[in-house]
C-alpha cells in the first residue's frame, strides 16, 4: 500500500515537473522586444543652447513607446537651439527645438506672436528675488495723485494693469531649473505686441510692482484698483479733512453790529402846584 503511494506521489512530480519545463521553454522562446535607436541627450543641456554633435548621441528605445517627434539622425541636430531643458539619457523631441535657424539666446524662447521686454526692478519689486524664469506675474502699477489745474484732481491709484505674464529672464539668465531667490536689478517678461504698449505706459504713469502668482491658476484677477477713499474708508477721509482744516489759521470773528446810539431829547420838568401860605403878618408860597 505504501509502494503504490510512493509511485503515485513519484508520478505526480514527473508531471509537474515536465510541465514547467515546458512552460519554460516556451517563454524563453519568445521573440524579444523589439527597439529602434532614437537621439537622446548625452550631457545636461540647458535652454537657449545651440546643440553641438558631440551633445547628442543614439540610444535603443522600446519601439512601443518612442516619444512623439523624436529624431533618428543626431547629425540633423547639429546647430538646432533646445527652448526647454533636457538632462543625460532625455530624449530629444521636437517639441523642445525651437524653429530651425532660430540664433540662440533668448530670441529662441520667445513664442510665436510674442515680445521681450525689461523692466527695472529692486528686491521689492522682484517680489525679494522669487521672481524666477518660468514663473507667472502680474504687473501692478502705483500713479500718484495729480492736479489738472481746471479739470480738478485725480486721487492716487493703485491698479494690476497685466495679469499672467510669464518671465523669461532674470538678469541675463534664463535658466529654468533654479528655485533659489535671486535679487536682481532687470527682469524680462514675454507679453503680447499691445501689452508691451500698456508696459511701456505704465512705468512712465507710476511705480511699477510684480506680483507673483500661482502657475497653474488662470482665474482673472479683475478689481477697479485701490484708491485713498476705497483704502482707508469715508471715515478716514472725514477724519484727513478735518485734521486740515484743524491746520489752517483760526480766522477773526465777524464783529457785531455797532447800534446806533439814540439821542432823546431832555424831559420837560413837570408842573407844579403852588398855593400861597399866610401866617401870621408872613406871606409865602409853597409848590408841591
């Protein structure tokens, strides 16, 4: 009884073990992937640079997941300008070229119907060195109070003239990748052909300001802009007024009326009654 467990047990592993043998076999005999050779980076590459041959290099690439627009020949590289980083073993697609011809530099990262402008900043202004390439501002603009002579006075005003402009440059860096604080003097942004009027406007109107802004928020930031009045409230501005006037010389009071002083005549003296009075051998008289 226990010699035909045995062999039946026996039996049992000699199945299961020709059928992994065969199910082994049969996996190895599978046809490998196949991969096609695409360019990739072959040192970090910063934006604006103009490719050389010696940067790009060929690599076997799963044929199944190629990237779109990648290059096949890093020969027809040569001399092409990257408008977006690219690090060792990256492929190099053409969505990270920019036009062929393009110089490089900063021209090269300028869209399509687009400009570069510069303005002046401080470490205020420049948001205390946050105010990265990549990153979206929008540009406040600050016009002091002015007085038109007939035409009255304008209230000084506080008011976001440029909303979502994306900065290309800090100084004379374009580097992306850098999320340090940087304090700067200059920093170029990218607008629009009108926008860049509105700029140009703007800073000679007032003090100009950047404010940082998320980059993944699109909301519009639309207000009617700051004033004295809509800042410190109808109160306050009550309170301004009176404290000018309490500045002002105290004027004289009006005088009085002077009134004319009457002149009455003098009063006649009244009558009297006499009566005549004997007294004896003495004759008088007596007035009441």
């Amino acid at each position: 009884m226990k010699s035909r467990r045995a062999l039946l047990m026996l039996g049992l592993a000699m199945v299961l073990g020709l059928a992994a043998v065969l199910l082994a076999s049969r996996w190895l005999r599978q046809p490998a992937a196949s991969t096609v050779r695409i360019a990739v980076a072959a040192v970090d590459v910063g934006l604006g640079q103009r490719l050389a041959p010696e940067m790009v290099s060929l690599a076997e690439w799963p044929a199944g997941s190629v990237p779109t627009g990648a290059q096949r020949e890093p020969a027809a590289l040569a001399g092409r300008v990257l408008k977006a980083s690219v690090q060792r073993g990256e492929p190099v697609t053409e969505a990270k070229l920019a036009p062929a011809g393009t110089l490089g530099g900063l021209s090269a990262l300028i869209a399509e119907g687009k400009r570069a402008i510069t303005v002046r900043v401080n470490d205020v202004v420049g948001v205390a060195g946050f105010a990265l390439p990549g990153n979206f501002v929008d540009i406040l603009v600050y016009a002091p109070a002015q007085n038109n002579g007939s035409n009255g006075s304008e209230a000084a005003l506080s008011k976001i003239v440029l909303e979502r402009i994306l900065v290309l440059a800090v100084a004379q860096e374009v580097a992306r990748d850098d999320t340090k604080p940087r304090v700067v003097n200059a920093v170029t942004l990218e607008v629009t052909p009108g926008q860049a009027e509105q700029l140009d406007l703007a800073r000679s109107v007032g003090t100009l300001s950047l404010v940082l802004r998320n980059q993944v928020d699109p909301q519009p930031g639309a207000t009617p802009g700051a004033t004295r009045h809509s800042v410190l409230g109808a109160g306050a501005a009550a309170a301004t007024a009176t404290a000018v006037a309490a500045s002002l010389p105290a004027a004289a009071p009006p005088a009085a009326p002077r009134l004319a002083r009457a002149v009455l005549p003098p009063s006649a003296e009244p009558a009297r009654y006499c009566i005549g009075v004997i007294d004896g051998n003495r004759s008088g008289k007596e007035c009441l």
